[in-house]
C-alpha cells in the first residue's frame, strides 16, 4: 500500500489509467459485501493463472478459429465441387446437342473462308 500523501499513489493509478472514482467504487463493494457477510473485509488480489490454465486457454481459441476455418474450407470445397460438376455437364451437353445458328447471314453470301461475298 502507498502512503496517502506520496506522488507514487497518482503515478501508479495514471500508469495503470485507473481513476480514484474506480478505487472508491471498489471499496464501496466490498464494504457492502462485508456487511453481508460475504466480502473479505480488504481487497483481495486475483489469483494468478496457472502456466497450464493460460496454455490451455490459448488452445481452445486456437481451436476455435482452426474450426471456422475448417468450416470455411470446405464450404469452398462443396462450392467448387459443384461448379466442376455443371461445367462437366455443359462440356457433355455441349459435345452430344448441335447448336442452332443464330446468325441471320445467309449462308450464300459467306464462301468457304467465312468471309462476305
């Protein structure tokens, strides 16, 4: 604990962008929850984590995004399936149809070499 009149006490709160409405709102809490019976009567420090806790943590957010990006795969894997599978079909159908002609060029105007006579 700093001592009330130290400038460390202003520095420490302005290095850590703490505020003196929050320490007060703090203290309010835990007289509160003293008074029922459950507050500590101090502030009491969180507990750190343990080296296997924050490890573990990191894996399951890894986890999480590998998955979502699984999941984004093989979206893009079923997309393209499905697009080889109409081209397959167009090739096919494009093989067995003949197509009609659309030029309204009559076909005694045209030689041999496709060019207008």
């Amino acid at each position: 604990m700093l001592p009330p009149g130290d400038g460390s006490r202003g520095s420490l709160l302005r290095r850590e962008g703490l505020r003196r409405n929050h320490i007060s709102e703090w203290r309010k809490t835990d007289e509160i929850l003293n008074a029922q019976g459950s507050g500590t009567g101090k502030f009491v420090k969180q507990p750190k984590r343990s080296v296997e806790r924050i490890e573990n943590d990191r894996l399951i957010a890894r986890n999480k995004k590998l998955e979502a990006e699984l999941a984004r795969t093989r979206l893009a894997l079923e997309v393209t399936g499905k697009a080889h599978a109409l081209l397959e079909l167009l090739a096919e159908s494009a093989d067995t149809e003949v197509l009609p002609r659309t030029s309204s060029w009559s076909s005694d105007r045209v030689d041999g070499r496709g060019v207008l006579s």
